[in-house]
C-alpha cells in the first residue's frame, strides 16, 4: 500500500519522484526559468531550494514567493499564481531577503509551512477564518504585483492592470479620471495609500482584535523540549494598534518574527514556551 511504498527506507526519496515525474521534468524545467539553474536542491546546504517547496505546496517549481509575475529587464520571473491550499511564511522575510506575496500567506486553508534559513516546520489554526482574505490583503496583493521593487507606489499607466486584477471599472473616462484624482500632480506615479483610500475607504477602521488558536509542529528531536517531539498550542491575538516593538525584525524569538511578517501586530501565549522553528 501506499503507506508501506512512502513509509520506508526510501519513501522520501519515492514520494519525491512522485511529485517530479507528476509534474515533468520538462514541465519543471520551464518553471524553473533562465535565471536558475536547473536543480531543485540548494548547491551549499543540499536541502531542498524554494523551487521544491514550492512545487510541493503548489504543483509549480517556480523560484519565486510573490504573486504573479514580474518583469527584469524584459526578463518575466514567475511567481505564485494562484492562491494556494497550503500558505508559507519565511524568516528570511522578516530579515528582508523576499517578500512572500498574499497567495501563500492567505492560503485557503489555515496551514503554513514555516521556513527558518535550514528547516522547515508546520504552523496551523481550527480557525478557518484564520485564512481568509481581507479587503485590504486583496487591494495589498493587486497593487504588489505592480510595485515590483515594494516602494509603495506604482506608475499611473498601471492602475487599470491592477483595477482588473481586482474586477472593478476600467473604461477609458474612469481610467483617466482616477488617475487625475490619483495623481493631482501630474508625477506620475500613484501611492498605495492614496489607492486604498479611494477604493477601500475606511477599510482599517474596519479591523477588530481577535484571537484563534495555533498549533506548531517541529519534527526534529533536538529542537524539541527535552528531545520530545509534539505538537505545540497557543493562543495567538492580533491587535488593532501597531507599535514599534512590533516590527518583525526586533521579535523576541524567530517564531514570533516570521509571524508578524503576515500578522504584524500579533503576540502569542504558548503552552510551555515559544517552540523552535530550527
């Protein structure tokens, strides 16, 4: 059976097969794109590189973490396309090295793998609203695929791209409308603040603190407390108020700051101490 093929000796090395022969080598291969080479192992530590994990999560070995695709130099990199069944969340955000784009935080179940910089561990909540979109990450995640170097603005020649992108008007006197209104100044460029304040008015206002359960799990002994391996609980909240103590890189354990790269204002009360994403 199945559990007897994946269980033994050499069930990881199947269940890889599996998922690359699934998929195809050419297929995978396309994926991958011109800008990496064609290997979904990391050449320094030998785990599995962000290709792997993100075939695995979402049946596509692109390179990428944020939504869609982007353009270099007229070089398209491809990202996640599509909002996927199982999120993910890294430190190496939190240290400012990527941008995990809205189709993997908010994924359409409460699970995420949790990368630190050589493992990965599973976070998941009961809370299935835990997931869920809100308007302002759906308004985030259109203009992020526009404002490819995150500086917070986007040229005015992109607001009906990113208008379609969230099914709203995009008539040519709409379009030239808004972009007066957006744009007073005639610089060129459309700053997120302003976009969300015409489309999504009162949007943060509309947050309320709310709690959920988490649960993580960290399959390896010796990060475990006393070399058990089990599943660890809190009680996560997310607070309206944003304060600088906050910020994901100044987070007093890794945990806590690759959570706040999707929750920023979260704090979390574990069971018997902060659980080890190493």
């Amino acid at each position: 059976g199945i559990n007897a093929e994946y269980g033994g000796r050499y069930g990881l090395l199947s269940f890889l097969y599996s998922v690359v022969l699934s998929r195809g080598i050419d297929v995978i291969l396309t994926d991958l794109g011109p800008m990496v080479e064609g290997s979904l192992i990391h050449s320094k530590f030998g785990h599995s590189n962000q290709s792997l994990l993100n075939l695995m999560l979402t049946g596509a070995a692109v390179p990428n973490v944020f939504d869609g695709a982007r353009d270099l130099g007229g070089i398209e990199l491809a990202g996640i396309k599509e909002q996927s069944e199982v999120g993910y969340l890294t430190l190496l955000e939190a240290l400012r090295f990527c941008q995990v784009g809205e189709n993997l935080k908010c994924p359409k179940f409460p699970i995420w793998v949790l990368g630190s910089e050589s493992h990965t561990t599973l976070l998941f909540s009961t809370d299935t609203a835990v997931s869920a979109r809100s308007p302002l990450q759906n308004a985030k995640a259109a203009f992020d695929q526009f404002d490819v170097e995150g500086n917070g603005f986007i040229p005015t020649t992109d607001l009906p791209k990113v208008l379609e992108h969230l099914q709203m008007v995009t008539d040519d006197d709409y379009i030239s409308f808004m972009r007066d209104r957006l744009d007073p100044d005639s610089s060129g460029i459309i700053l997120f603040p302003a976009f969300l304040e015409e489309f999504f008015p009162g949007v943060n206002q509309d947050m309320q603190e709310r709690q959920f359960p988490l649960f993580h799990y960290n399959g390896l002994a010796q990060s475990n407390i006393e070399g058990r391996v089990e599943l660890r609980g809190g009680v996560a909240t997310v607070y309206v108020e944003y304060n600088s103590l906050m910020d994901a890189g100044t987070a007093p354990n890794s945990i806590l700051r690759v959570l706040r790269t999707k929750w920023p204002t979260i704090e979390i009360q574990w069971e018997s101490g902060a659980p080890s994403i190493d």
